[in-house]
C-alpha cells in the first residue's frame, strides 16, 4: 500500500529557499554527493543529508578536519 500522502518532492532552486540556503548551496551538496533523482528530492531527504554532511561547500581537507574534532568519520564516495 503507498503512503497517501507522498512527501513533494522539490527542485534545487525550492529546496534552497526551504533551507533558507543559496541555489549554489544546494548545487554544493549534490558536487558532495547529495542526490536528487530527476533534480528532484525531498526537504527530508535534504535534511538528512546535511545531517551526515554539515559542511557541503568546505574543501574534502577542511571537511575532514572538522569531522575528526567532532569524532564522527567523513562521508563515503
């Protein structure tokens, strides 16, 4: 049975103002590995997702430093 009430799903440009984020910002997390199927994806999806991956415009190097002094690891590619 499917859910009656699917979550939308939004484009970059929506999810970034539903972040209250830049479009580059959204464009940041997909180059990073957040993926929106047809350039589409939920804002829980996004949400998660930044979770996992707080610094989606950092460089690999600064990303990793920052994660090893919180004590998680780095996302897998």
């Amino acid at each position: 049975m499917s859910n009656p009430h699917p979550e939308p799903l939004f484009t970059p440009k929506e999810l970034a103002v539903l972040l209250k984020r830049a479009r580059s910002y959204v464009f940041a997390m997909k180059r990073r590995g957040f993926r929106m199927v047809n350039n589409r994806a939920t804002l829980t999806e996004a949400r998660a997702w930044l979770a996992a991956n707080p610094l989606p415009r950092a460089s690999a190097r600064a990303s990793r430093d920052t994660m090893e002094r919180r004590g998680t690891s780095p996302p897998l590619r």
